[in-house]
C-alpha cells in the first residue's frame, strides 16, 4: 500500500494490516485514483489468473476489457461520491477462466486521507457456488423431479400471469393432456415402465409447441400445454399434432409400449380465471376420453 495512506500507523498496525491483507480468503485489491492497481492480494491474483506483480500499475478494463470496463464504471462512482458501494454482483469470465465465467460479488470502500478521497480498496468474493446452488434450488422448486418439465407451480404461474394479461390480448391455448391406461402400465410391465413412458410423453410434448410456450407436468400421469396466441382452429389442430406424436412405440425393458393420450383444448381470453379455464380444458379432455373409450373416464 502506498506508504500516504498508512501514515501513523506503528509497525506492529503495518504488519497486522500486511498479515490480514495478504492472507485474506477474499480478493482484495488497492486502486490509485486512476483505477490502477497499487497492490492485490494472493486471492485477488488467483482470481485474474495472473501473479500479483503483474496486476501493479494495470486497471480492470486493460486486464479484462468490457467486464473490467463494467467494474470501473462502479470504482469511478465510489472515488467520485466518496461512499462505500457493497454488495454489487457481476458476471464474466477472467484470465483465471476464461472458458468458465463466474460470479463476483464486488464491495468498494473509498480511502481517504485528511477528509480527501486518495484511492479505493475492492474486496471480491467468488460466489459462483452458491449462485449456481441457487439456481438449483430455484430450477427444482419450479421443474418435475422425473420428467424435468415446469411443474404445477410453475404451469399455474405461468396461466396466471398470462390470463392477466390487459385486453385486447391474443387468445391464450389451454390443453389437458391425460395419458391413457397408465394404471394399467403400472400393472402389467411396473412403475419403472410407468416413469419411461411418462419421461417419454414429457420429451414429445416439447415437439408439438415453440420454445415460447410451455409445457409441463400437472402431476401424477397429467400434462398442461399452454400455447400463446392461437385461434380455437389452431389449438384443436395442435391436439391432433399431439396424437401423432405419440405414435411411436417406446422400448422399455422387453416390451414396447406406445403412449396414447387423451387431450382437451380450449382457449381463453385475457381476465378469465385460471381455475376455470383448466377446468373447462379438463372437461374437454374426459369428452375426448369417453369418445375414445366408450366406458367412461380411463385409468
């Protein structure tokens, strides 16, 4: 550290400060007042992939171009306001890993001398564990365990936010996807068969929609599609494209299953309530059942 910011300090205060600095677990690095590196840290050094002698003299843009250009865009209005900034995140790739970006949390301290801003201390930590730790927890909360679609939770916010949608809106399709005789697959060929033909179901409805709309898992051997911006023409044509695609037969250990569903569609208008419109596809779905049946609701 240059030797203005530390005057008074006795020897004992300067080599507690050097021990706390240099061994410290999180990147810290000291800044001139034009963003140039005056001294780093092991850790800091680690994390930009470069011995810390060489970080001296250089700011963040020359070391990392945009992502660093991004940083001094934050140092400059903690040296300018002369107020800490913590707890900004940002996200890139460095030297370290260029081929693996990562995730900072960047805390700025300003240093000042007599009342006067001289220089800025970083402290960075690498929170790319806990944010992909999040993410997980978030993708689970939201995803099917088996099939790995947007669950029930996520399907109904999903109607919802698009059901409040102010009108004139386009016409949302609302399908009720119920697989056939899965009892009896469960029976005869057990669970395990069961959860192949559901993940197979679940890896053919993706097919029939755009990567815009949604599929998911309602539970049990259910699924909801909801397809945006259809005619009620387009969507009963999509329920068509469903069966279809369920004709291939699946190979689950010895025997071959092939998928057959039942599908309800409607459509519905921006302000309808969910409960009814998933009410009005699941009846539309045990019509299209009974129809194919002829006894009444399938298991």
């Amino acid at each position: 550290m240059a030797s203005h910011l530390t005057t008074g300090s006795s020897l004992f205060e300067h080599a507690l400060l050097d021990a706390l600095f240099d061994d410290a677990p999180v990147g810290l690095g000291v800044f001139d007042l034009e963003l140039r590196h005056v001294r780093a840290n092991a850790t800091l050094a680690q994390m930009n992939g470069l011995p810390a002698e060489q970080l001296i003299g250089r700011t963040p843009a020359e070391l990392h171009g945009e992502l660093g250009a991004e940083a001094e865009v934050l140092y400059r209005q903690v040296l300018d306001s002369g107020v800490p900034l913590t707890g900004i995140e940002i996200s890139g790739a460095t030297g370290a890993a260029p081929g693996d970006p990562r995730h900072w949390s960047l805390h700025f301290f300003p240093i000042k001398v007599e009342g006067t801003t001289a220089g800025l201390c970083v402290l960075v930590m690498d929170i790319t564990e806990r944010r992909m730790l999040e993410e997980q927890l978030t993708h689970r909360a939201f995803h099917d365990d088996l099939t790995g679609l947007p669950n029930r939770t996520c399907v109904s916010e999903q109607l919802t936010r698009l059901l409040s949608r102010r009108a004139p809106a386009p016409q949302l399709g609302v399908m009720f996807v119920d697989v056939d005789n899965f009892k009896d697959v469960n029976d005869l060929h057990g669970h395990a068969a069961g959860d192949a033909v559901l993940q197979c179901v679940a890896q053919r409805l993706p097919q029939v929609v755009r990567p815009s709309d949604v599929a998911g898992r309602w539970g049990g051997d259910e699924f909801v599609l909801l397809v945006d911006d259809v005619t009620e023409d387009q969507v009963l044509a999509l329920a068509e494209r469903v069966n279809r695609i369920m004709t291939p037969s699946v190979r689950v250990g010895d025997a071959m299953i092939q998928p057959s569903v039942s599908v309800g569609a409607t459509v519905a208008c921006a302000g309808e309530p969910a409960a009814g419109v998933l009410d009005r596809a699941d009846a539309a779905m045990y019509a299209r059942k009974r129809a194919r049946s002829g006894d009444g609701r399938t298991a």
